[in-house]
C-alpha cells in the first residue's frame, strides 16, 4: 500500500486515475487535503475544503464488468464500520452511495474505471468524509464528525482505518449476497418512505430491499413493486 499525500489537488480521482493509466499498482492511495474539483456522482461538485478527508485507491478487482457496482456497497460497508469503530458515532447508509450520520450527509462513495473488453483493467474508488469542518464549511443537509462530537480528528488514523477495514474485506467481492445484507442491516431506509428523483420521473413509496445488482426495490403508492438503478433518494418520514 503506497500513499501519495498531496496539500491540493483539482480531484483525488482523477490524480489516482491518471496513476493507473501510467501502470500504478494496486492499492495506491491518492489523498488530498483540499480538492478544488471534487465531484460525485453525476459530475454533481463535492465541496472539498480543508479539515475533510478526500482520498481515492487504484484497485484491480477480479470482477466483470456488471458486478463492479458491489465496490461502492462493499466500501461503503467497510467505511461506516471503521468509522463507528474509532468514534462510537452510529453511522449509517443511504442508497445509492451516502455515508450518513442522523439524517445528514457525512459523506460519498465514487466509483470510476476502465474497461477492457468485458473485463475490468482498474478501478477508482473515492471517498469523501467531512471529518472536521465547521458548519460555515459544509454545504446544506450536510454535517461532519466534529459537528457532531465537538472532538477533532486524526485525519491520519482515519484514513489508516478506514483503508484496512477495506482492505480486509476486499475478498468480500466474490460474495455479493453477503455484502448486500450487511448494507441493507445498516441502511437509513430500511424500510420507511422514500421519494427516488430519477432522470426523468419520481417514485414515492416504501424501501423494500436491494438487490445484488445495486438496485433499490420500491413498493409504490400504488402497491406496486419498481426497482431503480440511479437517482437521488430523499427520506420522507423520520
């Protein structure tokens, strides 16, 4: 595991994708403390100031195309777990890809690659966390660790656990049904209303489960069974 430490960069993504074209080997880790074009998912900016921890990994997963999309669950799961283990904070998931604390956004999961043919030649995955930002820093709906604990992080000790808890469970790849129960036991919707703003439509209804495929099954309005693979997921009960 080789960590390259940068005071500012334009995207940890990109930085780490570029690194993978070049042939960097698996498990380098590209961390910055501030990224001036941090982005999520849909080219949506992701506010990256100073006081976050905003890092990506190069990894070479052994999976087909179709099951890439268990990365950003699996590192979700491992993420929440580590962080719930140094704080004692109940972090908790919200689909498709939010690290969530209450009923705010902590931070986000990326995941970009490369393809060859049907196999994956390299994968990015970047994770974005407000560890300890005022609330003057953080963007709406959003809060950080130190909003909620009053205590300042080690951004390194974070970083470092977070990395073994996901390294540690990186096999788990090959498990698919495992991963998606852990992520569903320690979801935010599990099971409760929910509004999915889709690209061209809504659907309200209830949370039922999540599949394999990363898609979240819907019991509609009108007691209908929908599953959807992309959208922005709004909560709508407490």
């Amino acid at each position: 595991m080789k960590i390259l430490h940068y005071d500012r960069l334009e995207s940890t993504n990109t930085t780490a994708y570029r690194l993978a074209e070049e042939s960097a080997p698996e498990w380098t880790i590209v961390v910055a403390d501030v990224q001036t074009k941090g982005r999520g998912r849909g080219r949506n900016k992701w506010e990256s100031p100073k006081g976050g921890l905003w890092f990506s990994i190069v990894l070479k997963p052994k999976v087909s195309t179709p099951r890439l999309p268990l990365l950003q669950f699996l590192a979700a799961i491992a993420t929440r777990q580590a962080l719930e283990n140094e704080t004692g904070l109940s972090v908790r998931l919200k689909w498709p890809n939010d690290i969530v604390l209450g009923n705010a956004k902590l931070g986000g999961i990326l995941v970009e690659f490369k393809t060859i043919g049907e196999s994956v030649a390299f994968a990015i995955l970047g994770i974005g966390l407000n560890i300890n930002q005022s609330k003057s820093h953080l963007p709406p709906r959003a809060t950080s660790l130190r909003l909620v604990s009053g205590k300042q992080r080690d951004l390194r000790l974070l970083l470092r656990a977070i990395l073994d808890q996901i390294r540690s469970s990186y096999d788990e790849l090959d498990n698919p049904a495992n991963i998606m129960e852990d992520w569903w036991r320690n979801c935010v919707h599990r099971p409760t209303r929910v509004l999915v703003t889709l690209p061209k439509d809504t659907v309200t209804g209830i949370s039922r489960a999540i599949n394999e495929d990363g898609s979240l099954v819907i019991e509609t309005d009108d007691r209908k069974i929908r599953r959807v693979s992309e959208g922005s997921l709004t909560l709508l009960n407490d």
